[in-house]
C-alpha cells in the first residue's frame, strides 16, 4: 500500500449533534490550542463524549482524519510502517506437464502508517484510548510534538536523512479515561506536558436534555425527566462509576421503543425497572453488586420526585 493509498475520514456532525453553548465553549478553545500548535488531549470517563468531541473538533479544522485505537498489541510499527514484500512466481513446464518450477523473489518496499501519513501530509491525527498502548509505542511521538521531526529509519523508499519534518497542518487530538483500570498504562510525563489536557466533565443539563431527546426521539418532557433522574443518581454519589450522558440516552431509546407501553409516571412498574437495570449496570463494575441496593434507593426517589404527576 502506498501512503497516498491510505483511507482518511472526513468527518461530518450528524443531526443529532447538539452544540449548545456548553459544547461550543469547549470546542472553540480546543481549536485555539490546536491552531497555536499544540495537541490537545480529552480526558475523561466513559460517556463524556470524548470521541464525539474529537471528531468535532477534526471537522471543524478542515482536514483529513487518520484514526489510531489504543492497544496493548500496538507497536511503533504500528504506528510508523515497516518494510513488506514478498513475492512467489510459480511456472509450469509447457513440455513436461509433471515439471513445477518455482520461484521465489523478495521484493521488499517500505509501508507507511497512520502516523507517518498524517504528519507528512497534514492530516488530523486522532488517537483514542491512547493509554492502552504501551508507553514504549507511543515514545515515537515525543520528538513529533515537541520537535516537529518524525524519526525514520533510512530504508524508507531510499530515505536519506532518517528523519521527515512534520507539515505544518499536522494536528494531534488523544482521548483517554483516567478511570480505567484493565489495559490501562501510565503515559510518559515527557508526552504529558506537551500536550493540552482537558479534563471532561459531565455536561450542564440543557446539553444532555438536548443530547437525550436528538438521540432517542423523546419529547423534551420526557427526556427532561429521564435526564433529572440520572443528574440526581449522580450528585447522591451513591454508586462505583459516575452515571453519564449514555445512561440517560440508554434509557431515553428503551422508552422510545416500547412506545406507549411505558409511562414516565410512579404507578408504571416497568419504568422503573428499566431505570433499574440501566443505571445499575453503568455505574458498578461487571460482576459487582455492592452497589445495586443503594443505586435503586436512589433512583426510586428520584423517579418519585420527578415523575409522580405525570405520563409521558
């Protein structure tokens, strides 16, 4: 594959984007930081819309998308290219049918990766989840960050100098959540203290009210109550993991589904299981139940408060 053969996205917000002044806040200092040359790194727990926000961001700024994904797996290879190439002829004798020649010839060419594309064309990078990886992959972008100088090995396409300047439209753009703790490593202070990092809370209610009801379909009545229920499970800090954004969508989309089966309302049972399975789920650990009582007790309450007078 050649370099100018690598598929980039080019990002576009959905419909169901909301912008509210919350969100454009964010986004439009992101963009300075990024503009003044420095990359930029979300940090945040699972459904604060890290991601979504990155991708936002990357719109906004005009240029192609390359992605990478944090894994333990990823190496600077991975990251950079390699060399690859190999290549087996097979010919048959034409006079003796029973004669299989073969032959084998190593071609070797040199592949570049999502990194090296991005910074030699311009590209935004965007690295999610970027602590999964070991630091020692992610050693390659000290010298991108602060130097503006990616470091090469002499055997790409006849490279001579061991070294390709970053173009000046490079961006950077990291994800992470601070509170993951399975394949999760500690990233170098080197690589910290190059980059911006923001560190994503969860949103003011006119965001997530607007999020829930784009999302779901909901009225805003009804997403309005939904995204009460989940603020007051959140602020009683009765569970192992923030409630967030996704617990309310989660929610708002079950509704939705059943229809007029369910009301929003303290006399309909099902609601409140529905309430109960989600939120239990999102805010303990798999396989955890130290938390499931208090999280329904809290959530039974807040049901009372924001939906006794009322259906849907």
């Amino acid at each position: 594959m050649e370099a100018q053969e690598m598929v980039a996205l080019q990002p576009r917000a959905g419909k169901e984007f909301v912008e509210t002044p919350f969100v454009k806040g964010i986004v439009t200092r992101v963009l300075h930081y990024l503009k003044a040359g420095f990359p930029v790194h979300f940090r945040g727990i699972s459904g604060t819309g890290k991601t979504t926000l990155a991708l936002r961001v990357a719109e906004l700024l005009g240029r192609p998308v390359l992605m990478v994904h944090g894994d333990e797996q990823l190496t600077t290879i991975d990251l950079v290219g390699a060399e690859t190439g190999y290549h087996v002829k097979k010919l048959r004798d034409n006079f003796i049918s029973s004669v299989l020649k073969i032959e084998e010839e190593t071609s070797k060419r040199w592949v570049d990766n999502r990194l090296t594309v991005a910074v030699e064309k311009g590209y935004t990078l965007i690295y999610d989840e970027f602590t999964r990886s070991r630091p020692e992959a992610n050693n390659i972008l000290l010298s991108v960050l602060q130097e503006g100088i990616l470091d090469l090995p002499l055997n790409r396409d006849g490279e001579q100098t061991g070294y390709l300047k970053v173009h000046p439209e490079f961006r950077a753009i990291f994800t992470s959540n601070p509170e993951e703790y399975a394949g999760v490593h500690r990233s170098q202070d080197a690589l910290r203290d190059r980059m911006v990092t923001l560190d994503l809370e969860p949103l003011d209610e006119e965001t997530e009210c607007a999020i829930t009801r784009n999302k779901s379909g909901l009225p805003r009545e009804a997403a309005t109550k939904i995204v009460k229920i989940v603020r007051h499970l959140r602020k009683h800090g009765q569970y192992e993991f923030a409630p967030t954004i996704r617990g309310c969508i989660m929610i708002a989309k079950t509704v939705n589904e059943y229809g007029k089966e369910v009301r929003l309302d303290t006399s309909d049972p099902l609601f409140s299981k529905i309430c109960f399975d989600i939120l239990t789920s999102e805010t303990s650990r798999i396989g955890s139940k130290t938390t499931s009582t208090k999280v329904r007790e809290v959530v039974k309450k807040a049901i009372e408060s924001y939906c006794g007078n009322g259906n849907r």
